[in-house]
C-alpha cells in the first residue's frame, strides 16, 4: 500500500494558474512560487460578492493520532464537485512542531490530501516564519526601549510579552536572559510559546485586510509601566514594521487537492490554545469564488468549533450553513474505556459506552449554536457492521442523519453520498451563542465551561481573577473568550473520556489578546509551548539522494 507521501508524489498536478482561471482569477492577481501554488493578490474578487454556503467540519474529541478531520474536509470538497458543485476548500497552514513532533503533517491524507504535500507541511510559502518574524521583531523592540533609557517606563517584570519559535521545544518554556552585563541587556524572566499559539497569529487570521492587519497590531498590550499602564506595539512604534514583514504573507496561498479541487491554505492557530481556524481572508475570499467553502476547525468541536462560532464568526458576521461533525469507531471505543493498543479489535460494548462523546458534541452544536449536524463516520476496514450501527442509532436518537465516508481510500468517490446530505441540510440559521458579549469575563467562562463541557463549576486561581478584573478595569470586558484546555477531554484533565459532567474547571492564567480581540482562559496544565515526544516524526523524515522527501506523513 502507497504511504500518504507517495500517493501525493505520483499525482500530476494542474498549473496553478489553471486551477486560478477555474475559479474567475486573472494573472495579474495571483503571485506564483513555482508551478503549485500561488499567493493571490487583494484585487481578485473585489467585485464579487459573498454568496457561497459555508459547511464547516469539525470532529469528536480526538484521539493522539488524530481521527481525519482534514482528510474528510478534503474529500468532501472534492465530493461536491463531484456532484456538480463548485466547491472549494479553506484550511489551516500545517506547523512545523506537530510535523516533527507526534502528529505528523496535516495535508489530509490516503487519496483526500492537499497538494504539494511536502511544501505545505514544511515551509510552504513562508507565512509561519514571517509571523514568527513579526512576533520576535516586537520582543527585541521592547527590550531595546529599555536598554535605550526606557522612555515609556516599562517595568522588566510586567512585560507580557513572549518570543516565539514554529516548534517544539520545551526547554525555552521557561527562561532568563539579558544575562552578561549591561551590554546585553537587562536579565529578566522571559519564555518561548509555539508561533501557532502566538497572539500575531490569531492577529493574522482574523484580520479582514492590510488596513485591520496593522490597527489590530498597533492595539497589542505587550507589557506595563511601573504605575499599572498598559503599553502597545503602537507607542513602540513597531506596528508599521511589523505589518511590513506580514504585508505579502497576509494574501491567501492557493493550492489544489489531488482532485483538482481549488484550497485556499492560510494561517494555522493551534484550537487547543488559540482559536484554530483558517484566515478570514481566505474564508471571505473563498466565499466569492464558489458556490460552497468547506473549511475546518481544528480537533474536537468543543475546542475548534466553539472558537469558530464564537469568535470567527463574531468578528465577521458569518454563520455556517452546515456542520459536519467527523468520529470513529476507534475514538469512540477509546471514549468508552478500550485500550489504545485494541482499538482495531471489534468491542461493541466499549462501542456503546463511548458514543456518548458523539452525543454530547451533536446535542452542542444542535442546541446550544443551532446548527444543522451531520455526522461523517470516518471509515476504517476493521470496522464491522454492528459497530456502524451502534453509531447509527446514537445519531437517530439526536435526529441528526448520518454517512460513511471513505474518502482516505477512494477519493472525492468516497465522500458522494456524505456532499449529497451535506447539500440538503445546508439552509442559513440563527447562530446561537452560550453567552452574550455584555456578560462579564468571568461569566463568559463560566458559561463555555458549563454550557458546552458540562463542569459542575469554574474555579479561577487568585492570579486569573486578579487578571479578569484587571481586564475588565481597561475596557476590555466585552471582548469574548477563548479557552485554552486539552484536545483529548470535554474538561481540563485528559483522562477524563467520554461526557464527563461531574468535575471541576480550573483557570489558572488570563492573557488579554487585545489585538486579536479576545481573552485568552488557560485551563489545567495546558502549555502554550509543547514538547517533543519520546520518538518524535522527525526520526523518521529523510531526504533521498535525488532529493525526495520521505518519512512524512
């Protein structure tokens, strides 16, 4: 059997300006880097209007190896132009540190992948390393104001702000620097976070153009005086530059899948830290161009999902016109207390006690945002037709219909009949919201953590309420939330799997995020800067004397 990496490589792909004329784009709207993908530029659909459906995928709580949700994303767009639709896809830009940590790439994968694989999942067009640019570029320009005479009077103990690297590197969690005398700085406690989880990414993905790109910079609270004043990126007069580094990487990249089928792959924020959605430039853009956007959100829907339909959509006026919510038989049967070493051994029982984590994520997205649900039931061969079924009738008992995809083996083929649902459910609703921006902060957590995870109760650490009502003081308490807490459980502990309902919140840290526009809760023992595993992907990654890649997955 072909590895994910072989099938993209034996695939002959359209030029790209091909697959730009497809969807209405003139040359001199796109910037090509090769012959397979584009930046395209701020004139291409200016005209046009928004008038596509928008179907957003998301999935169960996940499992390590992650259950396909980009790969379904990936098929069922192809699908739909399978079916006669003009669909195109808007996904996240992979990061370097899950590629060569434990994850592994996120071009989808088997015959659902965006192409070229390779490029995408290592540096593709260069946006990561910019914002990683940006980002440091901020960091050197506070503490160079402080070794010049400090103008704004900044205290070296209540700088907020953290350096970045697209990697992952637990050693420089936690640090000091400014070590060696006056000459090099001023010694201070300082830390690296993953650039995925950085606030200029969040910035970048939720900025309509260069104009908000740069006023959303310029707001970043990056540190305070010795008197309690917040200071911004804008009085240290690093917003132009910075803006000047993002000014090419903010235009959304143009790739195709191996069907042809039109992506748009843009900003990459992590959903178990930051808000995990692909840019809104690239979802408003799509929206133009098609007659149907797929796009994700990144792992379970209460992560993913919930940040997209209370901060994207927020921020953009925008409401899905369907939701596709990605599980397993494996995942479920993990929910339900099987090995993870078993989970390719049929177990209807462990099946059934599972299912719950499917329940508890269609009764969110039905009841508590309004949406209109279909299930995709990632397929696996060791799935047997007793497991399906037990599936099968979960969904029956929410209403909500559902369809077996095997788009990983056979395709946009594999997808039809999940297209063909997915087309009859679409219809504009009222998005609904577990909480109302005129909530407080505190109230607004709450509310996620009870409405959507079903805790039993919230408690903020004395330093996270201190932050709140700090927060609040500075006008910021109309801002929504975003909560930081682990992909693999509905609560703040990993282990507890399934619908757990009886157990505690803990918000340890608040991060004001002024620029991106939200509040940042972390919850548990969540780290916004993680660690390679025993035997990371990278072990396994080569280049072959004619240069091949191989190894990546």
């Amino acid at each position: 059997m072909l590895t994910d990496i072989e099938i993209a490589q034996s695939t002959e792909l359209k030029d790209i300006y091909e697959i730009a004329h497809e969807l209405g784009i003139e040359d001199k709207d796109i910037y090509a880097f090769g012959r397979d993908k584009a930046k395209i530029l701020p004139g291409a659909g200016k005209d046009k209007e928004e008038k596509a459906k928008l179907v957003l995928v998301t999935a169960i709580n996940p499992t390590s190896a992650g259950e396909g949700k980009t790969t379904t994303s990936i098929g069922l767009a192809d699908a739909m132009r399978r079916i006669g639709v003009k669909s195109m896809l808007c996904l996240r830009e992979p990061s370097l540190g899950p590629v060569f940590g434990v994850k592994g790439g996120a071009a989808g994968g088997g015959y659902a992948q965006v192409v070229p694989m390779e490029d995408i999942n290592l540096h593709f067009t260069g946006d990561i390393h910019a914002i990683g640019c940006a980002n440091n570029l901020l960091a050197a320009m506070i503490d160079n104001s402080i070794y010049h005479g400090n103008p704004l009077n900044i205290d070296p103990r209540r700088i907020t702000w953290r350096r970045c690297m697209d990697m992952n590197d637990r050693q420089l969690r936690f640090l000091t620097d400014g070590l060696g005398g006056k000459a090099n700085g001023t010694p201070r406690e300082d830390g690296f976070d993953i650039t995925v989880a950085s606030e200029i990414m969040a910035i970048f993905c939720l900025a309509k153009d260069l104009e908000d790109l740069k006023a959303r910079l310029g707001r970043i609270i990056c540190a305070y005086t010795y008197d309690g004043k917040p200071v911004t990126a804008h009085e240290l007069k690093a917003d132009g530059a910075m803006t000047a580094i993002l000014k090419d990487a903010i235009n959304p990249n143009l790739v195709q899948t191996l069907e042809h089928t039109p992506a748009l792959v843009h900003g990459g924020p992590f959903a178990n830290i930051a808000h995990g959605c692909s840019s809104l430039s690239a979802t408003k853009l799509g929206l133009k161009l098609a007659d149907v956007v797929v796009t994700e959100a990144g792992f379970g829907a209460d992560l993913g999902a919930e940040k997209f339909l209370d901060i994207k959509c927020r921020i953009a006026d925008l409401a899905p016109d369907a939701v596709v919510l990605v599980a397993t038989v494996r995942a479920l049967k993990l929910n339900g207390g099987e090995d993870k070493n078993n989970l390719s051994v049929p177990n209807v029982e462990a099946l059934k006690k599972g299912v719950c984590n499917l329940e508890r994520h269609i009764d969110n997205l039905t009841k508590v945002f309004g949406m209109k649900v279909c299930v995709a039931l990632n397929s696996f061969p060791t799935d047997t037709p007793e497991e399906v079924e037990v599936i099968r009738d979960a969904c029956e008992r929410h209403s909500v219909p559902m369809e077996i995809s095997s788009v990983f083996a056979q395709g946009g083929k594999g997808g039809e009949a999940l297209a063909k649902k997915v087309m009859e459910l679409c219809e504009k609703r009222e998005l609904l919201h577990p909480y109302e921006l005129s909530d407080s902060l505190k109230e607004k957590i709450i509310k996620v953590s009870t409405k959507v995870y079903r805790a039993k109760s919230v408690e903020f650490s004395a330093e996270a309420t201190r932050m709140l009502n700090n927060i609040t003081k500075m006008g910021y308490g109309d801002l929504p939330v975003c909560i930081a807490k682990t992909q693999y459980s509905f609560s703040d502990n990993a282990k507890l799997l399934g619908a757990p309902e009886d157990f505690t919140m803990n918000i340890r840290e608040v991060r004001l995020s002024a620029g991106a526009g939200f509040v940042v809760a972390v919850s548990g023992s969540i780290m916004t800067m993680p660690g390679l595993p025993k035997v990371p992907a990278a072990e396994n990654i080569d280049v072959n004397e004619k240069g091949a890649i191989t190894g990546l997955f």
